[in-house]
C-alpha cells in the first residue's frame, strides 16, 4: 500500500476529531483576582461560549483625563495672557471621591480619574494653572489662575464612552487574553459561560524510558515526549492527563487506559512502527486503531482511529475515544504534532490562527531532500531574510529543534534546492 501525503492523512485526522466539533461540553468561570492568581491555569485559553452584555457603562461616571483643575468653561471665556481669570479654589478631588457641586467663580483641584464635579464641564491641566502646581492644603492659595478660555469637555472622559451598560461587551467566540480579562473585571462581571478544554490522556511509551532524577541503567534514556506534547498540547488550549507507559507490554497500556479520567482524545507516541513488541500497535490495533505511513520526514509511520474505552476505575462508562498515535522520536513527535493536530485542538479551543502562516524565503545554503517524501527541516530566519538550516534531518536531533524559529517545507518532488531558492516555512517562535 502506498503512503498516504500529508494533506490526506491531515484530513483523516481531522474528520476524525469532527464530533468533538458538534458535542463542545461549556462551562462557567467565576471571575475574580484572587481566582486568576490562585488557579491561572483556569484561565488559560478560555473562550466565551456566550456572549456577555455590559451590566454597566466605562467610565461609569464623567472624569478627569488630567491632574488640573475642575471648572465651568464659561467662567474662563473672557481670560487671555493680558487679563487672566481668577477663581477661587473649592475643595480638592481625589479618584475615588464623591466630590461636590462646584460653585460658580470657583475651580477644583482634580487628580487623574476622579469625577467630575456637578456644574463642572472642563479640565484645565495643573500646567496651564497659575501657579502650575499643587500645594499642599495647608500652603494652597485661596485662588488661582487662567491665561486662556477652554471649551467646554476638554479632558472630559464622558460616562460610557469605552461602552454603555446593555451594550455587546464580548462577542461569543472571544479568546480571553489580558484585555478581555481586564474588560470583564472592570465592569464588575463575576461569571461568564466558557467552552470546557478538551481533555486529552497523553501516553508516552517505551521500554526505555525513564522520569528525569531517576538513575538510567543501560539502554535507558530519559523521558521527553511526555513534556514535549504536554507542553504542545496546553498551547494549543488542552488539558491534560499524562500517563507514560515504560513498557513494551500491550497489557500495561491497556491498563492505563481503564485507569485514567474521562477524556475526549487520547494520544500515544511511540510503539506504531513495524518493529517486534510495538506496545501501542499490539495493543490498541485490535480495538480498531489503524496504523500507516505518511510520505513525510520525520514522522513517517501514524495511528488513528476510534476505540472503545473500557469503564474507568473512578466508574466513568465505556466511550468511544478518537486515538492519535504518533512515532516515538521526540522531533518525529512534536513535528507531527504541528502537522496534524495543532491546527485542529486551536480551532476546538477558539484560539486566534489556529493555522501557522505559510510564508516563503529563500534558503541561505544548499539542501538535499527524498524526492518521495515532504520533508520537513528546522532552522532559523537570519537577519538577511534567509533560511539557516539548524542540525540534520534525523528524527532524534532534539537540541536544534530548540534552537529553532522556523520549521522549512521541502515538498514532495523535490530533491535538492539550490542557495537563493524561495522555499515555504512555518514560523515557530510564538
């Protein structure tokens, strides 16, 4: 059988993930500081589910866009450099005061926020003022002047002019970011409908395998993938079950299946290939998970499918669970990861550009690739606006992917790609 291309094994996978399109469970999130402080992961990569409606206006009263002083601009018509106005100073008005009525003949001493006064409808900057500076109250002169005439609003922020109570504060779909928070809060919002993340049981597996500050014996190596795709994941607006499997014994991982909380989509790396004891193979290929090779590098060999999930030992029922298996490389794994499942897990969470941009630069050297597979390189954008390739094409060259900021796109049919030659990329640094 031949390879499937990306692009269709892409479409496998995301007809696959379909239902979990139609079935979105919602949820509500109390909004408070000590909540965001005390469980920020609660707030990562939320998306309203409702639309919410403003319970009050911003600002919700008129107030000062300057430290200055409150006045009526009708008092100050007649003032000019030659005959400035002189008022009498009424009482100083802090953010957060009540303030009273300002009196006719007179200006009050108004600090960055604080309302307006009644009968005020003008904000003259302390600059502007003679003398150009607040005293303290015991120092504050009885009066104080003005060189010029100011229109009436002048530093004025009206009363709903951000948004008036009743009106569309959020629309349903908007990803919460700091902006979004922080105009829920400051309307005084405490709860809001919210899509619940989907919950993925992510298994690493491998005989192999080990827990970092655990002591390696031979043939051991420590275990990556499950912070490579545990990490992946919680970018792409998931929450996560990890289960490593440090064995090649289908029973073990069956097992943790039975184990684990309810999910929405398991995903394994490691054990799809055609090898002797390939855990994930053996034991989820019986349940119905099929298992392929995508004309790709690295990354080749792929798992999907739909089993059905045994009752958990927490008594949650059998369900039928979507499987993504991917190979067990940790570069293989990430980079099939950014192919085949990111794009899907942002869109399900609601997150802005669930697909990178596929932009292009020329190639800052020379480079070699399997005419028969889309092989897909690590590298960096230079200053110059070219792309460094940064280490080889082998699956296990973790470190440079670290180093990386682009992921380089050399299709299908092609072989080699000349220096100078404009190639696709994904940037990955974000």
């Amino acid at each position: 059988m031949s390879a499937r291309t990306i692009e269709q094994h892409r479409e496998a996978v995301a007809t696959l993930l379909a239902p979990l399109f139609q079935t979105r469970s919602v949820e509500t999130l109390t909004l408070s500081s000590e909540r965001l402080t005390g469980d920020p992961d609660g707030f990562r990569s939320r998306t309203l589910a409702a639309a919410v409606a403003s319970p009050v206006s911003l600002p919700p009263f008129d107030n000062s866009q300057m430290d200055g002083y409150a006045v009526r601009s009708g008092d100050l018509t007649p003032a000019s450099s030659g005959t400035p106005v002189t008022l009498g100073v009424a009482d100083r008005i802090a953010a957060g005061d009540a303030g009273t009525p300002l009196r006719a003949g007179t200006a009050a001493p108004i600090m960055t926020g604080a309302p307006i006064p009644p009968g005020a409808d003008a904000v003259v900057p302390i600059e502007l003022a003679d003398p150009p500076r607040f005293l303290s109250p015991a120092t504050t002169p009885g009066t104080v002047s003005f060189a010029a005439p100011v229109a009436a609003g002048t530093f004025v922020r009206p009363a709903g002019s951000d948004v008036a109570a009743g009106d569309l504060l959020l629309p349903t779909g908007s990803h919460l970011g700091p902006a979004q928070l922080g105009v829920l809060a400051g309307t005084g919002v405490t709860e809001i409908s919210v899509l619940r993340r989907i919950r993925v049981l992510l298994i690493a597996t491998g005989h192999e395998i080990r827990a970092a500050g655990e002591q390696l014996a031979a043939g051991q190596i420590y275990d990556s993938n499950t912070v490579i795709l545990t990490q992946a994941l919680h970018d792409a607006g998931c929450t996560v079950v990890a289960r490593p499997c440090p064995s090649d014994d289908a029973a073990d991982l069956l097992a943790l299946l039975t184990a684990a909380p309810e999910v929405d989509l398991i995903v394994t790396v490691g054990g799809v290939s055609a090898g002797a004891r390939e855990v994930v193979r053996d034991a989820l290929g019986p349940l119905g998970v099929e298992f392929l090779h995508v004309a790709m590098q690295p990354g080749g060999p792929q798992g999907l499918g739909e089993i059905t999930r045994p009752s958990t030992a927490d008594g949650d029922p059998a369900a039928h669970v979507p499987v993504v298996s991917f190979p067990g490389n940790p570069v293989s794994a990430l980079i099939s990861f950014e192919v085949f499942l990111r794009p899907l897990l942002r869109a399900l969470a609601g997150l802005p550009r669930p697909e990178r941009a596929l932009l292009r630069a020329p190639l800052a050297t020379a480079v070699e690739s399997p005419a028969g597979k889309h092989q897909l390189r690590r590298g960096i954008l230079r200053p110059d606006g070219t792309l460094e390739l940064v280490g080889g094409p082998s699956s296990h060259l973790l470190h440079s992917y670290a180093a990386a900021t682009v992921l380089v796109h050399l299709p299908v049919g092609l072989d080699r790609a000349t220096a100078g030659e404009p190639v696709n990329y994904w940037s990955i640094d974000d």
